[in-house]
C-alpha cells in the first residue's frame, strides 16, 4: 500500500497486512505521519513542555500538575 505523509508530502510503501495499512485503509479520516515527521513533532512538544509555558488542552488540569 503506497501512503504519503501529512506533513513532509514523502511517498512510502506500506505491508498490506501490517495493522496501520489495515486502519488507514478502513477508515479514511485517519492519516499517515512518516517516523522523521512524528520523531520531529514529539521532540519539539518535550522542548515546550519543559519550558513550564506549554499545557495539553485535552486533558485534565490535575494530569498537567503532573508535568
């Protein structure tokens, strides 16, 4: 299954029996991140998390305390 990233636009080959293959083809609100484009995102979410500014909006305010 050929995917192409959100984010970065790069085309990749997916198994077609690997789960994401599975889900990304079942339902098609879900989309695909390359592992470059989600290592990206995820360290620059620690960088914002560690300067005490940054809050997840999703969450509870007791799981934030946590942080």
């Amino acid at each position: 299954m050929r995917v192409k990233c959100v984010i970065c636009d790069t085309i990749q080959q997916l198994e077609d029996d690997l789960p994401l293959a599975k889900k990304l083809r079942n339902r098609p609100i879900h989309t695909y991140m390359c592992n470059s484009c989600s290592t990206r995102i995820a360290d620059n979410t620690k960088r914002r998390l560690a300067t005490g500014k940054f809050r997840f909006f999703r969450t509870s305010s007791k799981f934030d305390e946590e942080f």
